[in-house]
C-alpha cells in the first residue's frame, strides 16, 4: 500500500454516500495514518457501511454535530488532525425549500465551528481544511452556456446553494484573513453505489422497476454533469498528493445531460 501524504485525518460526514465512499477508498489504498470520522448519523447515513469499516484498526467514529461547537472542539482538540475533509451537509435542494433552518445549521453554522477548531490548531501543529461543496453554488447552466470555470461567479438559486456558497465564502476568508491552509473542490452531481434513493439516478432505477412515475423535475431541460462518485474521489486523492493549497478547484465527469434524457 502507498503511503497517504497526512497522518490523522478527520473526515465529517463520513456515514453519507461520498463522505463514505472516501472513507472506504482510503481504506483500501493507503497505509500509515489514522482516520476519524465524525458525523451526526441522519435519515441518508449509510449505517451498513460504517459497519464494514469497524475493522480497520486505524480507523473510529465518533456520533457528533458540527453544528455543536463545544462537543466538537473536544474531539478535534483530542484528535489533532493535519487534515480535516469537510463532506458533512444537508443536500436535498426539496428539503432545503421546507426546512431552510436545517441547512443554514449544518452547511453555514457547521462550517464556521469547523474552521473555527482548525484554526485553533494552527498554534499546535499545521491543518489544512479541505471543503468539499458543488457546483450548485454557481447557479443553473443552460444549453447554450459555457462550462462553469473556477472563476464563474455564484449565482445559487436554492436554500441549499445558498448555503453551500456561504460556506464557501468563509472558508476563502479563513484563508485570506487568518492564513489558514484550505482546499475548495467544487463538485458536479454524483451517481454510485449507496446513494440515497431521493437522489435522481437512484430515484429514476428503482421508479422505473416498480413502473412508478419517473421525476424530470420542470420540463426536464435541466442540464447537469455527472460524475461517478469514486473518479469525484481519485480526483481528491490526486490533489492531497500533490499538497495543493489555498486554491479551488471545480470536478467533473465531462458528462452532461438534460434531466429528461436520463428517462
């Protein structure tokens, strides 16, 4: 196995799909580091995955919300991790719609609390904050637009953009104001094994098997790029590698399609 460029990594929000799949991969591939991985166990954790990783001796799980700032600042303290790779979100854009508060509490409020512990660790040993967010926070792209780029302005339309573009503003001003070393990776729509079935890929697979109505969401004209979610992580793994800092990058598969065309 090669050698993983950090030693103690704590990865939040690790029971979802990617945060999992990270988790998983890392496992499998690399040696000589430790790994917590704290998340707060919601509806779309994958508790059968968490199970498989119990295991591994370099790796423990801690139920926290990085909403709550005084239980995590416990755990990173105690931890001292040289790399923080935050996944932890609310991602359902319908969810965000209804329950708005929600999602300012996790992706804005979690956020914060978690820079606000990275920060603190800077005076002990050196952390970079790697912020996983998506291509969402620049808003919709229509057939006639280009590709977003890293300098394409936000341009959020749903509650749950908003505060994933929040999120990323704070995590550029951490960077910019108290020097701290962060990574933005700013992802498209992601397919794979383990994905919450509100989700659209699965959603359409397992509608289409019990002959149910397929969801296009509006005239279905909606243009998104796809991405497999273990090529989302090997992109990751190819950046820590390489010890980039202080920089944002957009990942995509390359694959786009209108809504309907997935039908």
């Amino acid at each position: 196995m090669n050698k993983y460029p950090y030693k103690r990594i704590l990865v939040t929000g690790g029971a979802g799909f990617i945060g999992s799949t990270f988790i998983e991969k890392i496992l499998n591939r690399f040696s000589d580091f430790e790994i917590l991985n704290i998340d707060k166990l919601t509806y779309a954790s994958s508790y059968r995955t968490l199970n498989l990783f119990n295991s591994y001796s370099n790796y423990s799980f801690k139920e926290i919300d990085i909403s709550e700032f005084a239980n995590l600042k416990l755990i990173v303290d105690s931890f001292l991790p040289d790399l923080i790779v935050n996944f932890a979100a609310e991602s359902h854009v319908d969810n965000s719609i209804n329950f708005a508060d929600e999602f300012v509490q996790s992706n804005i409020l979690g956020t914060y609390n978690l820079l606000q512990t990275a920060l603190q660790l800077q005076f002990s040993n050196s952390c970079l904050f790697h912020h996983i967010s998506t291509d969402e926070v620049y808003g919709d792209l229509q057939p006639y637009d280009d590709s977003f780029t890293e300098q394409s302005n936000f341009r959020p339309s749903s509650p749950y953009s908003s505060t994933k573009a929040a999120a990323d503003l704070l995590v550029m001003a951490w960077g910019r104001t108290y020097k701290l070393p962060f990574l933005i990776t700013n992802c498209s729509n992601n397919y794979g094994p383990r994905q919450h079935i509100e989700k659209l890929i699965p959603k359409i697979i397992v509608n289409a098997m019990f002959e149910e109505i397929i969801p296009i969401y509006g005239d279905g004209k909606n243009i998104r790029d796809w991405i497999y979610v273990e090529d989302h992580i090997n992109a990751i793994f190819e950046l820590h590698s390489k010890n980039i800092v202080n920089e944002v990058f957009n990942i995509g598969g390359n694959n786009e399609r209108a809504n309907i065309d997935l039908t």
